[in-house]
C-alpha cells in the first residue's frame, strides 16, 4: 500500500504560462543589469538553484551566498507580480486525481518533490488553489541536485509518518525524466506523465512504473492499491 505520493509542480500540476522563466528574466534584468542569457536556458526538469548557478556562470558572476539571497529574495516578488497576471492551468487530470487519492479508504500522505524553491512553489500552487492539499516536500531549497532534494522529502515524510516508511510505499509523479530519475534514486515507485516538459514516447525508454499522456489515463486507486 503506498502511504505517501510526491508531486512535481511545472508540468505536472500546473502550467503558470512561463511566469517562472519570466520572473527569472526580470529578476538578473533589475537585480543585476543582465539582460540576456535566460533564453538558452533549459528550464523543464531543473533546479531553481542550479539555474541560477548556470546564468550566473554564463555572465561570470560571483556564485556567492549573497548574490544568490539577492536574487531568491527578488525572485518572489517578481513570480507573484507575474503569476498575478497570467493565464495558466492546472493540468489535465490533476483535480480530479487528487480528489480521487483523498478519497480512498486509507488515502495517502500528498507531498510536493520539486525543483522549485518551497516560497515560489507556495506561489505558484496558491494562485491555482492547490497548495492546501499537501502537508509537506522536497524544494530547491533543501538542495541544488535532484536527487537529493528526493531524499529530503524522504526524510520529511518519515518524519511525518514514522520512520517504518519504506520507499516501495512512495509514489513520485513528474513530467520529465529528471522526476523519474530522483525517484528511482530514493528507491520509490515513479509515474511519469505526459503534460510538460517531456513527450510521451520521451518518457517511455525512463522505466517509471507507469507512464501515461495524463492523469485522466489512470486510477488513483490503481496506483496506491498495487
């Protein structure tokens, strides 16, 4: 029985219409008078830290500490003033799934694993009326690297749910093969799913234990039951 399922953000549970990569746009804009280098970035899949690490390294900027409060502290505002004024979604599937997890006889534990800082995830899933469903996760903040910021949401849900969790009863759902790979990488059950940053025949050669175009393709109970 799975006792604890992981979301991703971008992709997975929403569309925000590219506010994030705006924001990170505007923020090296007004923050550091950088004003190219965002548009070859390659956003879907990574780290907020770790994309900021790469504009830094493209403009030969100091990866300090300091540099990188400046800008995650700039970030925010810019994200919420953005979010404020976009069209975005929540992606296909997702209100009814969650609906559907909640509603079984022993529901499980809903978490966030994402490569976004926890404040720009907060922002992001408020403005779609998503972040009160899950009681705790894995952000950029807890580390740069993927993986380990899937350890950290182990570690979290242990926790929360006693240290007997075992990662078999750990479901991690993304869109692209980053959020597979972290989740093999903490020994969980990986669903991958075909509503962002990856294609469907992109994320078959992964190995998630499910892979599907949407979540309106598969069973809340047909996952956490098996």
């Amino acid at each position: 029985m799975v006792r604890l399922v992981l979301f991703d953000i971008d992709g997975t549970l929403v569309h925000t219409g590219h506010a994030g990569t705006r924001a990170f746009a505007k923020t090296f804009a007004t923050e550091f008078n950088l004003h190219h280098g965002s548009e070859k970035m390659k956003f879907a899949g990574r780290t907020d830290v770790s994309l900021v690490r790469e504009f830094f390294k493209i403009h030969n900027l100091d990866e300090s500490p300091a540099h990188f409060r400046q800008f995650f502290e700039r970030y925010a505002f810019w994200l919420d003033h953005i979010l404020a004024q976009s069209i975005g979604e929540i992606c296909r599937g997702i209100p009814q799934f969650i609906r559907d997890l909640q509603s079984l006889p022993q529901p499980p534990t809903l978490g966030l694993l994402t490569g976004n800082i926890q404040l720009g995830a907060e922002i992001k899933l408020r403005k779609f009326g998503l972040w009160e469903n899950f009681q705790f996760g894995g952000f950029a903040d807890d580390h740069e690297d993927r993986n380990h910021i899937a350890v950290a949401a182990l570690e979290r849900g242990r926790r929360v749910l006693g240290k007997n969790l075992q990662p078999q009863e750990i479901i991690v759902i993304g869109d692209t093969p980053f959020d597979v790979r972290c989740g093999k990488f903490i020994g969980a059950k990986t669903l991958a799913v075909a509503t962002g940053g990856s294609k469907l025949e992109e994320l078959k050669p992964c190995g998630a234990d499910w892979t599907v175009t949407d979540l309106t393709q598969i069973k809340a109970r047909e996952i956490v039951e098996t």
